[in-house]
C-alpha cells in the first residue's frame, strides 16, 4: 500500500486535531523547590545538586493554569487523551482573553470530550461536511460512519481561533507518494516511522474502534478501524536491536508542563532523544524503562539558532520541563525525574538561541534526534493517580481524569463509583479519587483501570497526601504480622550478655547525637576526646540495625522492599517497625544500644592516622538538637547549666560534653576545607520548614531552614565514615561492594550552560566540581543579599547535573566511573543511616563480613546491582513526595495565612514574563507581565547578551512610572491564594513613586 499524498483522503477529525495547540505550553507557574528540613548531613553534602525540584505544585503538573478539578472540553484537544476535563464550560469565553495575558485558560480548547458531543453546538459547516462525506462515500460504495454520541466538533469561536493558528504553522517535509509501506519488527510500517512524530499523533488517533469509549475516535473511512498504537516488537528482536545498536534503552522522561514531549537519554551523551506525542510513547508511563527505535534523520527535530522563542503570539513559553521557569530568555530546562533526582533530579538545559545545539557542520540549525517506543522493559511507573470522575450519560462507566496530564484519562466501572454518583454526580465535582490503570488497549487513547477509593475533598491535606503517597507508590500500610514476628518479643529488650562479649564496650565513653529537635529515629552519635599526644580519638557510631534485620526474613523483604523512609511535612512512613525506629535501634539517651563504629585518630589539622571498624555497645549521655550543638559552637567560653540542656548521664559532665563539641567542630573546619581545597562542590539550596498547630496539624508558620556550623560538624563525619567504609568494603569485595557514584554532568550541557553564563556576564567556571564551588563564592559577593544571589545562581548551574546512584562494582567494571562528582572521590558509599536507608543495611552486613563479624552476604552481584537498582528508584519517589508535601503545606499556608509579602530576586527573564525568587519564603514564581495590575507597558531588550526589562506603571494625573529590572532585581511581591485548590501566585507591587 502507497502512502497518500498530502492532504489525500484525510479524515475529518484530522483538521481539528492539526489545529490543538498543547494547552500546558504557557503556565505561568514556575516551580516552587522546597526541600524537607529532615534532610541527613551526608544527603546535603554528596549533593546531587541535580536532586532539585522538578516540577511545580501539585497541581500544576498537568500544565495548566485551570483548578485541578475540571470536566468537559480536553477530549478533543488533548491528542494523547491525557488529563482531566475542564470544569466549567463556560469559561470557554475568556479564553482568548487569558491567552492575552500569557495565562492559561481554565478550559481547554474544543467543545467537550466525545461523550458530550451530543450536546456541543455544531457549527452549520459541520452539517455540510457530514452530508458531503456521506455522498461521497455513497458513490464509492463505501459505508457511511453511523453517527453517534461519541463523536466531537469545535464550536465556531475555537474553529476560527483553531485555524488562524494552524495558517502560523510551518509546513513540513511530506514522504513520496510512490514510497511501499513495510513492517518491521515494531508493527511499525516504514511509512508511518518516516512521518514525523506529531504527524504520526494526528493521524493515527483520528481512527479506532468505536467501543463506545470517548477515547474511540479512529475510525478509518469506509468503515475499517485503524489501531491507535503499535504492537511491541518481540523480546527477542528487542535484543538483537539492542546489541547491533539499532534501538535505545532508556527511563523515560515526559514533561510535566506540556505532556506531549517526552525524553529519554542518549547514550552518546548528547541531546536527550525526543518523543513527539502520546503514540511516538505507545503506552509508556514517566519513568518506565523503554526501548525505542529512531526515526531516520530527516525527521529529527531541527530548530533555527535565530528563533528565541518557539510558542504561539501572545503566549509565554514554558520554561523548566514546561514549568514556565527558565533562568533567562535563551535558556528553557527539561526537567528529568529521575524527580531527582524527579529528585534527585536530572535536568536537560537547552539554548533556546541555541536550541539542540547542532552538529559542528551547522552553526544555524539545531537538531534533535526523534524516536518512537517499540518496548517497555520495565514499568516502573505505579500506574496509580489521583483524580476525578465524570460522569457519561448512557454509559456503563465514568471517566477518570487524573490530576497528572503525563497520565491517560481512564474509563472506569460505575460499579466502582459511589452508589449515588450517576444520579447526583455534582456532588463528587470536588472529591479526589485514586484510581490504578489495568489495561491500556492499542485502539483507545483512553486507558482502562479500577477506582481504588475514595480519598476526600481536594485541597485537605491529608487527602492530599494519601494521593501523593500512593501516586508514587508509597507503603504506608501497617506493617504485617510476618514482618514483627522477627522483632523481640520479651519487652523490654536488653543486649543478651553473650552479644555483649562479642563486642567493643563503649559504654563509659562520653557519646553523644546531635539531630533536629523533633528526630526520634537517632541512628548516629558522635564522640571526641583529646589524648596526651595532642591528637584526637573520634568516633562515629551508628545504630547495628543490621543485628535485627537479618537477611532473608520477612522484615528483610519488607524494609528491602520500602527501601527508604520517607519525611512528610508532618509526619513519617517509616522504613522499619517503630519498635525499630524509635526503641531498638535508636541511640536513644542513657540507654544501651548496640552499634557500628568507625573510630580514627586524628591529628589537630584533620589527618587521619589511623581508624579501625568494629561491633560496639555505647550508652549516649545526651540528645543534643542542632541549636544546643550551635550555642556551644557560638559561645565556646559559655557555661551551659543543666537546665538549659536536656537531660543528661550524671557520669558526663556538660562542660566535657562542650568541650567533645568544640573539638569536633574544629576538626570539621579542617576536614571541610581540605575537601573543597581538594577540588569538592556545595550546591545550597533553600528549604523551607513549617511550624504546625498542634491540635489541627495546619501550618501556622514558615520559614527558610538555616544551614548552620552545627549541621556542618555533623555531615563532615558522616561523610568521613562513608567514605571510610566504601575503601574497606571494596577492598574485602570487590564483586560485591554497594557503593554510590555521582557521575559529572554532560559535556554538551555543561558547554550550553558555560556560554549561557558568558552571555550574561556571569564569571562561572564550569571545567570542574572545584572550580565551579570556588567561582560560585566568588561571584554572589558579600552582602545581605550574597545568599539569594547564590541561590539563583546554584538554581542555573544546578541543571546539567546528572543524580547521584546506588551500583554494584562486580557490574560496573570500569573504575573512572565509580567516582563521585560532587564529592570528587573515588569511591563513596552509604553507612550512616541504616534505620532509613535500605542500603546502608546492606552495607552494614559486608562491613559485619569482612571483619569476621556476621555472615557472608548471600547475594550474587546481579542481586545487589537489582536491589541497588530498586532503592535508586525509591529513593527518587521519596524525595518527590517530600518536596511535594513541602509544595502542598506551603500552599495551604498561603490560602490559610496570606497574603503574605516579601522581597524577592529577579532569577529569570523572557519577552512578556519574568522570574523571581521570592526571598522570605525560598519559593520560585513566575510573573506574567500582561497580567500585572496597573501596568501599562513592558519593553523587553538585550543590552549585548544581558537581558533586560522596562516596566511602565499608569499614576494617574501624573508621570507615568518607569521601572528597570533585570538578572539579580530585588523587587517586592505578594503572595495571594488563587481562590482554588493549592494553587496561589505571586503578584509584582508597584514600585515606590520618586
């Protein structure tokens, strides 16, 4: 079969789909990055300054600035089908009005999903076309399509809108007519991959069964049905592909602000390879691990180094994965949650001037590779969101929409639906529900799944939360009988005498924790004491979990399975049994407890003389938080009394517990400048942290949590320790050793990134971890405003930065990339946090091995690279769930205590929007000039390569007022709730008259 020419035999639904326009190119909504305070030292410090947020609030993943709840009006204009309906239809009006403004409208374009279209109204063209087509099928001989309910029409005012964009459009290169269609392996005809991915979009999703879905809308003319999505390619071709080079293996990556643009990493380091489009993703999900074949080169994604901005007249374009919050007008970011490191976070940064810089043989163009998936590997998405319901009339389902874009609407039983949801179904406009995706058929844009439950009223925050949980896939269950079984069951437990031989007593040293005032969950304690030659014996002891989780019971498969615990805003979900956390393990005050020590003997300047590893029973004689260790750090002559400390061991005075605290913090001094002497990176980033009432659990305040000498001293010998183990483990097991690497961040992102920051006059060196710690404290200066500037600029150079991993070394086979970037060693590991982090028990049990102390691990190598594999992944979802608990308190506390206003820093730049840190809060937002109140005019200008901005201010009966802002403006904002569900945004006041 020969493809069509051009504009041949096209299907009507085509013309409307050629004219959508993504509605999540524009959100105003930059992304709010605030991290958990509970954030242990050695976490802050490796620092996968990649590890940032990726995304917006919650609610502003779906790319939209409409409230999260919505009903009709996506279906048609969603071309993957994704993303929940519009909530008022009638909102429809203002949309071209909002687009004015650079804001999104709160109804999305085209009348209403299939299911509605009996009630949309149907321009008189539309009537022509239908009895035209009938003719002409009529005289083919071919069937003419039923009409039915499930079809969809645009109104007349979006069909004009529609087609006055559509003439904007460039056209694009057709395949000859003459060329023969083949099928490879994929079921991918050869046509088809040479069309490019959004024609492929348009084009296929125009036909499918009509099963009485709203995602049905594929019907061929003359009655054949076409497939919406490709069959996979075999295993075994898949393989075969793999090893000849053929096709890519890769996490996929969607942007949460304009979900029809996916990525994957390319394996040559370049730019990320590009999907166009829910069917070039064939049903794959964030963060599935994909194989995907490109498309020839003709069709990779070619920009030209003239254009600054590539969206729609009168729209602001998105910025960080589509986040609308780039860092200036030539810089747009595609966010990789990996969260992280989506959360660790990897983030792609693009010159938009520059964009997908091109190959040394063109200096104009810009190109990307394309590709299209043929297989999932592994889906690694929880295939669970949160949403809403929409009722059908005379179907036997509701439409789920979920929250998230990047996931598919769902049809889902009415049986699941609450009783009375199909005769009062607006009573449910508001609820969130939790849905799991079964089934995503290959003739409907629209997934199949089950409602899971009920969760309560959007915008509370524990509904809110319980949907974040699951979403990402959190086990917050009890936990199973199995699983305590393994715990002691004689309460209260003591250490059995014949333990006690077996290892090192501590017990009369003077040991002590340091950690955030509320911490329950105390796995490390520190100890220092001067010897006689001047030197210093240190100690770092950490809480034995390992002598209760033994390998291969149930509460082993349990904590390996949960891999980490995560730290909400208000609460914990914890790794282990509380009996663990808080009693067993942890170093709670004047208690036995049994440990894992690493003790050094240092000299006065920080030199390790020698250390030794061991098995070890302490009694800590007191529980310092962070603001005791740093009062004693700020007043060292002070006499602390007893009451001014908590309650301590009557055998350790408080002046040798003061002065142990002093040592310390004068080693750690030490050890810290040898580290960043030795070529170490910092990226500080704010984090906020809330006070709560203690009866309803609301915010009642925040603020910027403060990284002090205190949380210095601790993270310096945690980072000690680690690295220590990391050298002994893989010396015993090289095979075997669970070490984390951090690699350095992509070439060619780093050369984009270091011309970026030449362009605007930044003096930025970015050859190496070191010289880029060194140039970032050398830039910001020395002034009340040095701490916001440094954090714009770690925000920029934060970006290229790839995440930090867990890996087995018997796989990875090549040292050079054991190192670690940020931290600039060779090897580094995970020791400090075992009742958190799965993999430092793992660690534990080498360590217990190869001093003769506990087992040989029973693991192969594939089996600790899997497990490592597996708490890479957890450890990405928790730190988007805390971030996203974070977003969700702060907004919360915005609607309940706002407006609240504040200085805030000018970070970012384009035509018609701009940037700004908001100071007091650590919160990033983006302002929209066309909807600043009270302005008049906005002249946006390069002077060079520096980006600035004119604001012109009406003052009636008087001068008109000018304001210049430009890359570090301080300005004044307020914060104000936007009247819906987390959701508030950031409002520029006017400047004060001369």
């Amino acid at each position: 079969m020969e493809p069509k020419p051009k504009g041949a035999g096209k299907p009507r639904q085509k013309k409307q789909n050629q004219s959508r326009n993504p509605k999540d190119q524009n959100n105003p909504h930059p992304h709010q990055n605030k991290c958990k305070p509970n954030a242990k030292p050695e976490d802050e410090a490796e620092n996968s300054p990649a590890g940032r947020c990726a995304g917006d609030r919650r609610r502003d993943q779906s790319g939209s600035e409409s409230p999260h709840v919505s009903t009709a009006g996506v279906g048609s204009n969603r071309e993957d089908g994704a993303g929940p309906p519009d909530r008022q239809s009638s909102e429809r009006k203002n949309s071209a009005a909002a687009k004015q403004q650079n804001k999104e409208p709160s109804v999305l374009r085209a009348g209403g999903t299939e299911s509605e279209s009996s009630t949309a109204t149907r321009p008189a063209s539309s009537k022509q076309r239908n009895q035209q087509r009938k003719q002409n099928n009529t005289k083919r001989g071919k069937p003419t399509r039923p009409a039915d309910s499930d079809s969809c029409s645009l109104n007349e005012g979006e069909e004009q809108e529609k087609s006055k964009k559509k003439k904007k459009k460039k056209k694009k290169k057709s395949k000859p007519a003459a060329e023969e269609e083949k099928l490879d392996g994929s079921g991918v005809s050869a046509a088809e991959k040479m069309q490019s991915p959004q024609k492929r979009t348009r084009t296929q999703q125009t036909q499918a069964p009509n099963t009485g879905s709203p995602g049905n809308k594929n019907q061929r003319k003359g009655g054949g049905w076409r497939r919406v999505f490709e069959d996979y390619m075999n295993l075994r071709d898949v393989s075969a592909g793999l090893k000849r080079g053929e096709l890519i293996q890769g996490p996929l990556r969607i942007n949460p602000k304009k979900y029809q643009e996916a990525f994957i990493p390319s394996p040559d380091g370049s730019a990320d390879i590009f999907l166009d489009g829910i069917v070039a993703r064939n049903r794959a999900l964030n963060g599935d691990v994909v194989v995907v074949k490109l498309l020839p080169p003709e069709f990779w994604k070619v920009g030209n180094g003239e254009d600054r901005e590539q969206t729609p007249a009168g729209r602001a374009p998105a910025g960080p994965g589509g986040s609308g919050n780039p860092c200036s007008p030539d810089v747009m970011v595609e966010a990789h949650y990996s969260g992280d490191e989506t959360g660790e976070l990897i983030r792609k940064v693009q010159s938009v001037s520059l964009q997908d810089k091109a190959p040394a043989s063109s200096a104009d163009k810009s190109v990307q590779k394309t590709a299209t998936v043929v297989y999932i590997v592994e889906e690694k998405h929880s295939r669970a969101a949160s949403g809403f319901i929409k009722f059908l009339p005379d179907k036997h389902f509701a439409m789920f929409s979920p929250v998230d874009h990047r996931v598919p609407r769902v049809n889902v039983p009415l049986t699941d639906c609450p009783a009375d949801f199909p005769s009062r179904p607006a009573d449910y406009a508001n609820t969130l529900f939790i849905c799991r995706i079964t089934h995503w058929p290959y003739d409907n844009t629209f997934a199949e799944g089950r409602l899971m439950k009920s969760l309560g009223q959007a915008g509370e925050i524990e509904p809110e939360t319980e949907a974040i949980l699951t979403e990402y896939d959190v086990d917050f269950s009890e936990f199973e009988e199995a699983a305590l079984a393994c715990l002691p069951q004689n309460l209260p437990w003591s250490i059995p005498p014949e333990e006690l031989a077996k290892r090192r007593d501590l017990r009369k040293e003077c040991i002590f924790t340091i950690d955030p005032a509320t911490a329950r969950d105390l796995d490390d304690a520190l100890s220092c004491r001067q010897l006689s030659d001047g030197n210093f014996e240190v100690g770092v002891h950490i809480a034995d979990v390992s002598y209760f989780v033994e390998e291969g019971t149930a509460l082993d498969s349990v904590a390996s399975r949960r891999a980490t615990s995560v730290y909400l805003v208000q609460k914990v979900i914890p790794m282990l049994p509380r009996l663990l956390c808080e009693e067993l393990c942890s170093l709670n005050p004047q208690t036995d407890r049994l440990t894992f020590s690493v003790i050094w003997t240092l000299s006065p300047e920080g030199k390790i003389l020698s250390e030794w590893f061991g098995r070890s029973v302490i009694r800590s004689c007191i529980k310092l938080s962070y603001d005791h260790a740093q009062s004693m750090i700020q007043s060292p002559d002070k006499h602390f009394s007893s009451e001014e400390l908590p309650p301590c061991s009557p055998d350790h005075p408080v002046q040798l517990i003061q002065e142990s605290v002093l040592h310390l913090h004068s080693l750690a001094q030490h050890l810290r400048s040898q580290r960043f002497q030795g070529g170490a990176l910092r990226l500080d980033q704010m984090k906020l942290a809330f006070s709560l009432d203690s009866d309803s659990g609301m915010p009642q305040g925040c603020y910027v949590y403060q990284y002090r000498d205190s949380n210095k001293l601790v993270e310096e010998f945690m980072l000690l320790a680690n690295m220590a183990v990391a050298h002994h483990i893989y010396s015993k097991f090289p095979a075997l050793a669970l070490l984390r690497r951090h690699p350095p961040p992509q070439s060619r992102m780093v050369e984009v990134l270091q011309e970026l920051c030449d362009q605007m006059g930044l003096n930025i060196h970015l050859e190496s971890a070191g010289a880029l710690h060194r140039s970032l404290n050398e830039t910001v200066g020395n002034d009340r405003y040095s701490l916001a500037r440094k954090e714009v600029l770690t925000h920029l150079c934060s970006r290229p930065m790839q995440m930090a991993v867990y890996f087995c070394a018997g796989v990875l086979q090549d040292e050079k990339l054991f190192r670690h970037y940020a931290l600039n060693v060779p090897l580094y590991t995970h020791f400090t946090s075992p009742i958190r982090r799965y993999p430092d028990i793992l660690v534990h049990r080498l360590l217990a091995a190869s001093l003769k102390c506990g087992p040989r691990l029973s693991l192969s190598d594939e089996e600790v690279h899997k497990l490592a594999s597996h708490c890479n992944d957890k450890k990405t979802a928790s730190k988007r769930v805390q971030e996203m608990s974070a977003e969700l308190f702060f907004s919360v506390f915005v609607r309940e205590c706002g407006p609240l206003d504040s200085e805030a820093m000018v970070m970012g730049m384009l035509d018609k929007s701009f940037d700004v840190l908001v100071l007091q809060y650590g919160v990033q937002k983006r302002i929209y000039c066309n909807a600043i109140d009270g302005l008049q005019s906005f002249n946006f200008r390069k002077v060079g390569k520096r980006p600035e901005m004119t604001l012109t201010w009406t003052n009636p009966g008087q001068d008109a007022i000018t304001q210049e802002i430009s890359l570090f403006s301080l300005l004044h904002v307020q914060l104000r709730s936007d009247g819906v569900p987390l959701k508030y945004s950031a409002v520029l006041k006017r400047p004060d008259q001369p």
